[in-house]
C-alpha cells in the first residue's frame, strides 16, 4: 500500500504540471512494475504514460541510443532477438519517438539500476535536442515518497558516453543521484565486486536465501533476480 500522504503528494505534482502543460506531458517511468503501481493506484493524470523497460547497468551499447546498432548490442546482451527487444523495450517508448511534448517527467528510484537507465534516457534527449522542460521525480519504490527535482541537459550525452561506454569516471558535474548511481556502477563492473565476494563467501547458502540476503545488502544497487541469478550461474559455473 502507498502512503496517502505520499499519494498525494504525486497527485498535487500532477496538478502543478498539468496546470502549466495540460495534456502535452509525457511520463516515463522507470520499467513495467512500476507502470502498473501507477496504474493499480490510480496515480495517472492528464498527459501520457509509458516504461522504460531496461537494464542499462548491464551489457554494451552505442553511442546512438535507440538506434539499429544499440537494439542489436542490447538484445544480443539480454540473449533474445532484436525482434523481442522491439517488443518489450521499443515499443512501450513509441510515444516518446512520435510526438513532440512540452514536458518529460521522469520517474525513476535513486538506486544503480534507475539511475544508469535514467541517464539513458536524458542522453537520448540530448541527442534529439529536445527543448521542452524536464523534471525528476525521485521515486522510493517501497514507500512512493517523491522528491522532485528539475533538469536542465547539456552534458549527459557525454557522460552517458564515458560511464556506459567508456567505463570511466567522469569529470562532468552530474545531480547527486546520477554521481552516486555512477560510483556504484563503476563498483558493478569490476570482476571481483563486492556482490560478486559476498556470493563466493556464502556459496553454501540455498538460491533463494541468498537471493534474499542479497537483496538485503545491496538493495542500493537495485538488482532484480534476474541479475543476481546470472552473476551466481556465473560464479557456479567457475
């Protein structure tokens, strides 16, 4: 259940924005779980919805965002076909290539995971010089308490470049959320991390107990199971 006073809160945000952009608003939040907690609580307002269905904290991609050659880096990285990756990821987002809004909300977790698919999303922005104003609602996925805070591009195609491409820490001032989320990616993509020593250390623990200490632990970089089922396949089969 979501906190009334955290609904409400989402509701008089929605007020404030529709107030100034009436219906030429476009929400994307962060995957389909959460698409459907706005649905099942009726938090939908004026403008549009749809879900960023990804996981760019893992595997490659391009410096062209959406492009032929990303949807090809993205599906060979999650094991399916360019075809399934259209289905699940491209089309929830037809609305953001089609139309033309005066405003994006993002609604996306403070954690690794959301930020990494965040800055994806502010980078492809960037790419296509979208001039319309953008704002962030920091979501806690557990309680819906928000904290929002507006954006202002320039550099998150270039950081976007040196994180997720590049692997490198950059020098370019980013909102708090976003350098956080980079820190502990730039800690995810080391062979030895500290998710992948907790698993070596606790190898004899049950799948599912360790999935559940794991999410425990770690909540702060937003892994789903999917994630850690591979990184332990991964340690197993060494």
């Amino acid at each position: 259940m979501i906190n009334l006073s955290h609904k409400l809160k989402i509701k008089d945000f929605h007020n404030k924005v529709n107030h100034q952009f009436g219906f030429e608003i476009l929400n994307i939040l962060n995957g389909q779980v959460m698409y459907e907690v706005f649905q099942r609580h009726q938090l939908m307002e004026k403008g549009d919805y749809i879900s960023f269905n990804e996981a760019m904290c893992s595997h490659k991609t391009s410096a062209a965002i959406f492009s032929d050659e990303f949807k090809r880096l993205r599906a060979l990285g999650h094991k399916i076909t360019v075809q399934e990756y259209e289905d699940f990821t491209m089309a929830p987002l037809e609305l953001l290539f089609e139309r033309k809004y005066k405003c994006i909300v993002l609604w996306f977790g403070d954690d690794m995971f959301c930020q990494m698919n965040m800055l994806t999303v502010l980078a492809y922005l960037e790419q296509v010089a979208y001039k319309g104003k953008i704002f962030f609602n920091m979501v806690n996925e557990i309680t819906y308490k928000i904290e929002t805070i507006e954006i202002f591009l320039g550099s998150y195609k270039k950081v976007y470049q040196q994180v997720l491409i590049d692997h490198q820490s950059p020098e370019i001032q980013v909102i708090s959320s976003i350098f956080q989320g980079i820190g502990l990616y730039m800690e995810y993509i080391k062979d030895d991390n500290e998710i992948v020593a907790y698993i070596r250390e606790n190898e004899d623990q049950s799948q599912n107990e360790l999935l559940e200490n794991l999410f425990q632990l770690f909540p702060h970089y937003g892994l789903g199971d999917v994630q850690y089922l591979k990184i332990i396949e991964t340690i197993t089969k060494v």
